[in-house]
C-alpha cells in the first residue's frame, strides 16, 4: 500500500535498536499482519469522526461543563478564555501534546519503541499516537482511555484540594481534553461490542494469534 506521508525517525539518547518513537505526517502505514480471521476494527474514518465531532460537542462538553460548574463559578471555568492568545494557544498545544504524550506512555515498552508511531493527521489537523504492533484488547482499550482519566477526570477529582486562583486553566482544560477524547470513547465501544476478549489487536486490525502448535505455512 502507498504510505500516505513521509516517515522520520527521532532518537531518543542512547537508544538502542527499536526504541525509537516514529513521527508521522499522514495516517499510520498500513501493518502486515498475519493475525487469523483479521478484521478491520473501524470500517469508516470519517463517519467516526463526524460522530465523535458531534459526541464531543454537544454531549461530552456541555456534561463536563456541568460537573465543573457544580464546583466553580463561570469565571473561574472560563478563565483561560480571558487570557490572551499568547498564553490560550500554547497552553491548547500544550495540552494537545501532553494527551498524545500519555497515550504513548500506556503503550507497550512506554512508547520507547519504533512501533509506537506519533503523528498528525493533515484533514482536520488531528494529532494521534498509536501502536503498530500486536497487543492485547485490553491494552488497547487502557491506552485510548489514559489521556480521559489523567487529563479530564484526575484534575475533576483533584479540585476540591486545589484552590481555583492556583490553576484557574484546570476546568477548561479538562473540558477541551474530554471533548477532544470523543474519538478515544468511540473507538473504545468499539472495540469492547466488536472484539472477542481472547483477540490481538494489530495496527488498524484484530485476529487470533496463529496456534503455535501447528506448523504455520505462512500462506
Ligand atoms: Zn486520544
């Protein structure tokens, strides 16, 4: 299959071989699996992320909106609107940066490992961080759910302990990352209603792994 964009490597000090996290502009490449009976897991993109646009927006944040305003008043959840750009667009970066970042940490080896694949998807300038080798189901759903329980519901339970003037970004933090996990919670169902418990999950994939006992032709 023709990859969809140009593949760098980035080094991390002292790497050995394979420990390299991948940096991708396109979608992930298509990955050779030899899992049996493999399945696609989603059949269409862009109809999960016109839902996961309309997930996010009219449901995940207003209800998060909710769970923050019975804590703290208006002005203190819409802080970081207040603040100018310089500070608002690095700060949405940040935070951006730091969801693919605990994405990549839930993956097998903490992401330190070439199949780990960072990138940015051109059409709608969506980020992603996924791994290209096989894993478990369970992995799979531990590593779409990380960036929704660190980023939004960690600070939501930390709040009452913090006081709002310390970090005033806190609750529109949580809410912009809860809204921007809409395709993370879609994906997860997805994963949970069409994935057998004893399934691998390989890059856009799920099959069994072949019987060691057999001898494997490979076909
Ligand atoms: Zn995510």
């Amino acid at each position: 299959m023709k990859t969809l964009g140009k593949s760098i490597g980035f080094s991390i000090p002292r790497a050995t071989e394979g420990t390299q996290v991948r940096f991708k502009y396109g979608m992930p490449s298509e990955v050779d699996c030899h899992l049996e009976n493999k399945t696609k897991i989603v059949v269409d993109y862009k109809r999960l992320h016109v839902k996961a646009i309309m997930l996010g927006f009219l449901i995940i944040g207003p209800s998060l909106y909710l769970m923050w305003r019975s804590m703290w008043t208006n002005d203190v959840i819409v802080g970081i609107f207040e603040q100018p750009p310089e500070i608002f667009i690095p700060s949405l970066l940040g935070l951006i940066i730091l969801h693919e970042f605990v994405h990549l940490l839930t993956h097998p080896r903490a992401g330190l490992s070439s199949d780990s694949v960072v990138g940015i998807i051109p059409k709608g300038g969506m980020a992603y961080a996924s791994y290209q080798g096989e894993q478990s189901r369970q992995r799979l759903i531990v590593t779409l759910l990380a960036p929704l329980i660190v980023l939004t519901f960690v600070p939501f339970l930390l709040a009452p302990f913090i006081p709002p003037a310390i970090v005033p970004f806190l609750p529109l933090l949580s809410i912009i990352n809860g809204v921007g996990s809409a395709g993370d919670i879609l994906l997860t169902f997805l994963v949970i209603r069409t994935v057998p418990r004893d399934a691998m999950c390989h890059g856009h994939y799920f099959g069994f792994s072949v019987n060691d006992s057999r001898d494997y032709q490979g076909d």
